[in-house]
C-alpha cells in the first residue's frame, strides 16, 4: 500500500513538474526547465539523446541558460526522491561535461551554485524512497554525484607550472577519477537495473581514456624520474606506488563490468599490473640514492664549514628528505638484492675522478609498449 501510494504520489508530482516548466515557457522564459523535466521522467526509458542535443544548441546561443539550466538541475536533483529521477539528472549533467569546453559557462554556473550550497553533489544527501530496496540505489546515486562533482570542479594547472609538476598533477587527478569509478560499481539489485547499466557504460568508457592517458604519461616520468628534484621524485613514486595498488584494483572491477555485460570487451584497455617486488626494489633504490647524496654533502660540509652553514639557512634539505615513503610489509633483504632479482640493467657503482658513487639502473616499466591505443587522446573531463 505504501509502495503504490509512493508511485501516485510521485506521477502527481511529476505532473506538476511539467505544468509548472510550461507556464515558465510560455512566460517566455528560457525552456530548459521544461527539457529537464521531459528528460528525467521517474520510468525505465533511457535518457533521450534529443534532450543532450537540444540543451547544447541552447547553451551555445544563450549564455544566461547555463545559469537558469544550472538552478533547475539543482531544483530537480534536490528535491527528488526517485533513484530513476537522481539517476537521470545526473546522466544528463554528465554528458554535458563531457561535451561541453573547459572554459564553457555552463561549467562555471556549476561551480557557482556549488560554492553557494545550491548544488550538493558531494556530499550527496539524496536518499531512494521509489524502490522495495533503496540501499543499493542510493549507495549508487551517491557515487555516481561524487564522481561528477570532481569531474565539474577539475581545472586546468596554472601556466607558471613547470612541466614535471603539471604532469604529476595531472597523473594524480587520474588516479583520483579513478577511484571514484571504482566506488561507482553498483552492488544488490541495482547491478541489474538497465537503467544503471547505462550510466555505467559512460562511466567506465570515459575511465578508458583516462587510463589511456595515465599510461602515456607514467612511461614520461618514470624515465625522468632520478632527473627530478627530491620532492617531484618523492611525489612520482607515490604515483607510481598507487598505480600498483590501483592497477589490481582497477582489473578486477573491468573483469566484473565484462561479466556484467557493460560495453564490449574488445573496448577494454590492457591493465597493468606492476609486481610488488618492482615497487620494493624502487622504492629501496631511491632511499640508496638519496642517503649516499647526503653522505656526499656531508663530506662537502667537513671540508667547507660555511657553505654548510648558509645551505642550512636556505633550507635542511636533510629534514625535507625525511621520511622516505615506507612500504607496508615487514622489512625485506637489503636493496642490492632485491635489485638484482627484479630490475635488468643494474650495475654495481663504481668511483669517478672525482670519489663520487655513480649509479647505473634500468627501471622496468610496465606502462611502456601500450597495448592499447584510444582514438581520442583528448582529457574526457576537462583535465
């Protein structure tokens, strides 16, 4: 009774949605609130591609729609109680952001509305009241906002960004989209909904390029990598340490979507799986390669007293190098070891002229050699 009672009440509410949107029109205000409307119906029907189309011929003609576009979705989102509505709305936005430029207004009312609390996609306080088990939806709905409401607020890096530290930023980003994809997977009941299956294929397909263009930039800075300042350094083997993480991760949540049936499988990029003991070798190599540069400053200090001294005044490059990053597990052999059984190319430091260590290492990239080659190298969301 409660169930049926819910459903009349919401078709009522609906029904007034569209009569109110009309009026609006025929006042002759903007219409989109009238094609928001008609494109989040609380039914089973996938979201029409008409309405993605007519929203952006509108938008390239009338700036002040983005902001009347930007309050009705913030209306509708908010105020529904149906995981079919949420599911839409944010269907809807998500394409738009994909199709619309960097620097669209439509992007920065969005902002705008976020700032003020207008917009809440996270956190997302939606709640299903619509279905006989709502967990599952809302856990879902919340996800899907929560990756939207990063995507809406990425921006570009600044211009004054040096290019090692742009591309850290980015492959950071990245990594961060996609972890919210991965918290996007729909568990009970949802997991079978057409409606959610949908959105899942523009979900995962736009984290095919993302990863596409991770995989580009990893291979950048991993031959970069002893070239780099000790932070960027220190900052790139924690990128590289996640992908590890995320790599296995990311795997089995892509095994899961091909069962599922979510897009073709010849559509899914190869993932990398990096070894554990490639990580281990790395990151013991690079504490090697840092202590023996400071034993090699302190031997400069003993002979130039001053020169330590102002070096000091600037900066403890000693302190800042403290703490390396630690992996989690127990303690392993000593680096040589660990280096010779997993990295090729590893050649035992011999003395220059001048008595310092020069060390010649080959790090195993598994990023290099892509078996997977996306026909659109462009960012998807505005990185």
């Amino acid at each position: 009774m409660n169930r049926r009672f819910q459903q009349a009440f919401t078709a009522l509410k609906e029904h007034t949605c569209v009569n109110y949107a009309k009026l609006a029109t025929a006042g002759g205000l903007a219409n989109v609130d009238l094609i928001l409307v008609k494109a989040t119906p609380p039914n089973d029907l996938p979201l029409p591609d008409k309405y993605v189309h007519q929203l952006q011929k509108i938008f390239a003609i009338s700036l002040p729609c983005c902001r009347a576009f930007s309050l009705s979705f913030a209306r509708r989102f908010g105020k529904t109680r149906s995981w079919r509505v949420a599911l839409k709305c944010l269907l809807l936005l998500h394409r738009l952001l994909r199709s619309l430029p960097q620097d669209s207004p439509f992007r920065t009312e969005l902002l705008i509305n976020r700032s003020n609390g207008s917009i809440s996609l996270y956190p997302c306080r939606f709640q299903d009241v619509s279905s006989s088990n709502p967990e599952s939806f809302t856990m879902f709905i919340r996800s899907y906002a929560h990756l939207l409401d990063e995507i809406s607020t990425e921006s570009s890096p600044d211009d004054g960004t040096e290019e090692t530290g742009r591309v850290l930023e980015v492959l950071q980003r990245i990594q961060s989209l996609i972890d919210r994809v991965i918290d996007c997977r729909p568990s009970g009941i949802a997991a079978r909904s057409f409606l959610i299956q949908t959105a899942m294929k523009h979900i995962i397909r736009d984290s095919f390029v993302c990863y596409t263009v991770f995989r580009k930039d990893i291979v950048l800075v991993l031959e970069n990598l002893f070239q780099m300042p000790y932070r960027s350094c220190i900052s790139a083997f924690g990128i590289y340490k996640k992908a590890a993480l995320q790599g296995n991760q990311l795997w089995e949540f892509y095994q899961w979507c091909k069962l599922m049936g979510v897009c073709g499988s010849y559509e899914y990029p190869f993932v990398d799986r990096i070894p554990l003991i490639q990580i281990q070798a790395l990151e013991s190599f690079i504490k090697g390669m840092w202590e023996m540069a400071d034993e090699d400053e302190d031997e400069d200090d003993h002979q130039s007293p001053s020169s330590s001294t102002a070096e000091k005044v600037d900066g403890d490059e000693h302190e800042e190098r403290e703490p390396l990053i630690q992996l989690d597990d127990d303690e392993t052999d000593n680096w040589e070891d660990i280096l010779e059984a997993s990295i090729d190319g590893f050649n035992e430091h011999s003395h220059g002229s001048e008595g310092k260590d020069e060390w010649m290492i080959k790090v195993y990239n598994p990023f290099d050699n892509a078996k997977y080659v996306c026909s659109d190298p462009e960012y998807p969301w505005g990185l």
